[in-house]
C-alpha cells in the first residue's frame, strides 16, 4: 500500500476548538467535512492523544475554524505542534465567541456543532455534530492541505490522520531545521545572519530551538 495516494484526496486547514471547564482550547485538524445538508452535520477526526479530543467529549460541542490562504502560519504551529493540556493556545491569538463556542478571527469561515454521535477507529475518534451555527467572515481563499505544504512548508503533526513518517534525507548543504515543527529553513539570508527575534514562520518558536542539519 503507498500512503501517498491519500495525500491526493483534497484536505483543509482547520482549528478545532471547544471548551475546557470554561477556558478556550483546541488543535489543528485536515479532517472535516459536511455530512448531510438538511438537517446539517458535520464530521470531524480527532486523535485520541489530542487534549483536545477529551475536551470534545467533557463539553459536547466544537467549532471548526477554517484557515484561510491569508491567515497566519504561526496559527498552524501554536495548535498544532502544542498541546492544550499545558498551553493557553487562545492567549495570543485573537477570537470571538460564536454560537457559544470559540472561534479564530483570522479564518475565512467558521461552523459550530453540538456532538450527536461517534465513531471510534484505532487512534482516532470521529465526532459527527449538529450543526447550530455557521457563517462565511471574508472571501479569501480556504487553505488547502496541499497549499500549507507546498507553499508555507509546514510539516505534518504526528497525530494528524496524513501523518506519514519520512525517512530524513541527507541534504546537500548546511540547513537549519524547527525542532518543534520541523519547518526547514531555506531562505536567502544565511540563517546566522537572522536578527535574534526571527520567529519560525509556521510554529513561531524563536530562532533558539533551531537545530543545524548537515
């Protein structure tokens, strides 16, 4: 079986959020989509190792957020590469409360459901919502999975369902890479040459945790 053949099938961007005993908190999700239209619902995948899919299950309500092409980067990085358990993930970035759920105000379009059923896989479960409220909030265009990686070339989550565990390859020069996201730096300025309050453009992590690859 070649893995890869699920990396053609379109995926989003998304923020999961929901509560946790009255503070916001969430992660980044490829997995979600429309259901049925009428009434409406909506399924999302959720790794079991997520602090997030425990607080889905305590609440009984999430909300996707869906990331746009114009959206920061570092959105990605601060819910997908941190874990809510030990991180306020909402402390620097903007949201709203919407349908009584928390939603990103740097997304394009948000859906907010009531949990109405489960499916339970291996490693992840499927929460399948009643969807209470959603809207479009600008018309820039949603990221796709394929965008994130060509494009801002952010890497995987290993609890994202695409996960795929890639063998590193030997690059042909001195490369730095993101020990918390594993963005490699390729830039034009030397990376030595960075100013000390460069931040990593996917996880925002400072150019300190960077690790010299050779």
């Amino acid at each position: 079986m070649n893995p890869l053949a699920f990396h053609k099938i379109s995926y989003g961007v998304y923020v999961l959020s929901t509560w946790d005993n009255g503070r916001p908190t969430g992660c980044t999700i490829n997995c979600a989509c429309q259901i049925t239209s009428n009434p409406a619902t909506f399924l999302v995948s959720v790794n079991k190792d997520n602090y997030t899919h425990q607080c889905i299950r305590d609440c009984g309500y999430f909300a996707v957020s869906v990331l746009s092409e114009k959206s920061d980067a570092t959105i990605i990085g601060t819910f997908g590469f941190r874990s809510g358990k030990d991180t306020d993930k909402f402390s620097s970035v903007p949201f709203r409360v919407r349908e009584k759920l928390p939603v990103l105000d740097d997304v394009c379009a948000y859906v907010v459901c009531k949990v109405i059923n489960t499916m339970d896989s291996p490693t992840h479960t499927m929460f399948l919502g009643e969807v209470l409220g959603a809207d479009v909030l600008n018309n820039d265009p949603p990221m796709t999975y394929a965008y994130y990686h060509s494009v801002i070339k952010g890497k995987t989550a290993k609890n994202s369902p695409t996960y795929i565990e890639e063998k590193a390859a030997k690059p042909n020069k001195e490369t730095y890479v993101c020990s918390v996201c594993g963005y490699i730096y390729d830039g034009e300025i030397p990376f030595e040459e960075l100013p000390d309050d460069w931040t990593c453009p996917v996880c925002g992590q400072k150019k300190s945790v960077f690790k010299k690859s050779v």
